[in-house]
C-alpha cells in the first residue's frame, strides 16, 4: 500500500512472501519466508527516493533482525 502524508512524501507498508530454490524443480515442502516492513518514500523529479525497513516475520537462525535497503525509482 502507498500513500502520500505530503506533496513529496509517502509511507509504505507492506509484507512479502516467498522462497528461493537452487535445483530448477522447486521443493513445495520448505516453509515459506515472510517478511513485513515499512518505507519512507521523498518524491524527486527523477522518481522517487526509497527508504525501507524490513524484519523477518519468519526468523530463521543465522537471518538478521532487520534490513535496509535503500533505491531510486519505483520498486515494480
């Protein structure tokens, strides 16, 4: 979800899910990762300037408690 709390700034919730694979057949078996988050988006001429925060909803050992990630553009 993306809405706009200013004229050039926007806050973006959101949570994804999925799952990676190394053999080309996917093994429907393993868990499903979920992940949630919020962003802070600063609208420029060049599209806008994205600021995320993420956690892992389904924290796994050796997985981080957070992520940042930073970007220039729409994410899709």
């Amino acid at each position: 979800m993306r809405f706009r709390v200013a004229k050039n700034i926007g806050l973006v919730p959101f949570i994804d899910a999925g799952s990676a694979y190394e053999d080309p057949i996917p093994d429907f078996s393993e868990k499903i990762r979920v992940g949630a988050g919020v962003g802070l988006r600063y609208y420029t001429p060049l599209g806008p300037l994205r600021l995320d925060v993420a956690t892992p909803l389904t924290r796994q050992e050796g997985d981080p408690t957070f992520a940042l990630y930073v970007g220039l553009g729409q994410a899709f």
